[in-house]
C-alpha cells in the first residue's frame, strides 16, 4: 500500500541545506514539513558528508568566530590566527574558484546572506569545531582565507548536532508523524523505501500566507546556506 503524507512544505534531499531548509520553513510558521531523501538513513547527509563541512561565510574575525567554538580552550584558541573576512573578500574569492563563470545574483545572495544564515545555524543548535585542515607555524593555526571552522561531526553533524532542539528534531522526523491535512500530499511506495529509494508526487492547492513565506525563505535559505567550494 503506498504511504501517504500531507503537508505544507515538501523539501527533496537529505543534506545540510536541505535540513537547515526544513528548520527555516518550520520557524518561518509551516506546521508540517516533510523531507524526502532515497538514500538509506546510513548514507543520508548530501554531499557535505563525503566533501567536508568547512563554512565560508562573511565575519568579523577571531572574536566573532570565539562565539561559535566556546568550548575550546583559550591557550588553543589564541594560538588560532582568524583576521576578519569581508564581502568583497567573499565575492572575489568567489569569482577566483569560479574562473568568474558564477551566477552574479545568486553569489551576492550567498555573500550577503551568509553571516546571519550560519549565526542561525549555531542558535538552532548546530555544533561547531575548528577546521581540522590548517598550518601551524611558530606555534600558531593559520587557516583558508575565510573558513576557520566546520561542523563538528561533518555532514552527518549538521543534521544530528541539533537534534536536542525540538526545531529539529521535529522536522528531521517529520515523515514519520501524522496529523491533519496541509497543503500538499506525498505519496510513496513501501517497495521502493525498503529498497533505499523514495518515489513522491505531490498535489499542491494554493498554501496558505505562513507557507508561502515559509516556501520563500526556505527557497533563500537553501541558496545562502552552502559548504566552502573547494579550491
């Protein structure tokens, strides 16, 4: 018998955007969010969780960054040499590794978005940690201009981390509660789930203003918020 789930919000993928997607759309006054993801729960995670989780994002230095590790100690810590990391920095990084083939307006959304969509990340319980690949030299850390710090645990981390917070934890099993009818209807096949695979229609009515803020900022959300491109 094929499975079926209703819903304001339906968000495709198991990885960290998809989860910090999911959270957003809950914050943002959708009452049900449903995640679908085909691979088993073993090797769920996306991308991050082979790529590394290391975040660039824009900040003001060492002192901001103290806000998102404050259990490593302060010998560790001083020795942790993070200057501040601006937009421009960002964009023209951006437009290094890209060899300037990026989509302008969505790399300015990434930059301008990208400080408070982390700090969010970090309120909602996601775990930080220094990023383990750096240099030391004369007994200081030095590391990639603009990512200091990953999430602790890698891409399984980001979506774990915070499943204390009840935020998270209910959208991360969202699928697997029932209640009254929302907006959308997904349907999937008991076969293909055993079989690690997840296959979903969705039949969508006309969402109601909490969903539909909920469906704009989970869209930006999912843009902003990105694991470091690779050099």
């Amino acid at each position: 018998m094929a499975r079926v789930e209703t819903c304001d919000i339906v968000v495709i993928g198991g990885g960290s955007a998809a989860f910090e997607a999911a959270v957003a759309a809950r914050e943002a006054g959708a009452a049900r969010v449903v995640m679908l993801e085909k691979a088993p729960e073993a090797e769920y995670g996306g991308n991050a969780r082979y790529s590394g989780t290391g975040f660039r994002f824009v900040h003001g230095g060492a002192k901001e960054i103290r806000q998102f590790v404050p259990d490593v100690d302060e010998s560790t810590f001083s020795t942790m040499v993070i200057p501040p990391y601006g937009a421009g920095d960002f964009m023209a990084d951006l437009d290094r590794m890209t060899q300037g083939r990026m989509n302008g307006e969505l790399g300015n959304i990434l930059v301008e978005e990208s400080n408070a969509a982390v700090h969010w990340m970090r309120t909602v319980g996601i775990k930080w940690e220094p990023l383990k690949e750096h240099a030391k030299v004369g007994g200081k850390r030095y590391f990639e201009r603009g990512i200091a710090i990953h999430v602790a645990g890698g891409g399984v981390g980001s979506s774990r981390s915070g499943a204390g917070s009840p935020r998270i934890w209910e959208s991360k099993f969202a699928s697997n509660r029932r209640s009254a009818p929302f907006t959308a209807t997904c349907v999937a096949s008991r076969a293909s789930r055993s079989a690690g695979q997840t296959a979903a229609t969705t039949s969508w009515r006309k969402p109601s203003s909490p969903a539909r803020e909920a469906s704009k900022r989970t869209r930006r959300c999912a843009r902003a918020i990105s694991p470091a491109t690779p050099t």
